[in-house]
C-alpha cells in the first residue's frame, strides 16, 4: 500500500520516510491533498529511467511467456489498427 504524507508531515519525518523508501513502494508528498512529489529508492528510479527500445522488451517478455501457451492466434490484432493514412492537414 502506498504511503502518502502532507509536506508537512515529510519535513517531521524525512528521516524515516527515506529509510522507508529504500525497501517500501514509493512514498507520495501531497499538499493541501494533491499529490506533488514521490520518493522511491535509487533501484526504483533506476529501473524506471533505463532506456529501454521495444524489441528488447519485447524479447524479454517472450523469454518469460510462450505465445503459444496464451492463446493468442494471429490475427487477434488485425483489425485493431485503422488502416486508413489519417487526417489531412493544410501546410
């Protein structure tokens, strides 16, 4: 579950809240109820803003699962995508 402080509370208990983000799910920082920061452990931001392109995701996600065992036949997504060239736009 996900912890959330004022500002307020976070500058009373910076000290334990940091503690906490190292091993807990980021921590949300609101002011008058509105979320305005997070804080999440180095691993956290390290894992989020790794460059990442789609094709090496996408082999990692079918090293963990087979396709084949999902049941997803091949045209699932054929009629997904709108084949038409878009708008046109003036210039």
């Amino acid at each position: 579950m996900t912890k959330i402080y004022s500002i307020a509370e976070a500058r009373n208990h910076f000290t334990s809240i940091i503690r906490d983000a190292e091993t807990s799910p980021p921590i949300e920082i609101t002011r008058h109820g509105e979320t305005v920061a997070v804080i999440l452990s180095w691993q956290e931001y390290l894992r989020l803003s790794a460059k990442r392109d789609f094709w090496d995701s996408y082999n990692s996600f079918r090293k963990v699962f087979d396709l084949s065992e999902l049941m997803i036949e091949s045209d699932t997504f054929d009629e997904l995508r709108d084949p038409s060239s878009g708008r046109e736009i003036d210039l």
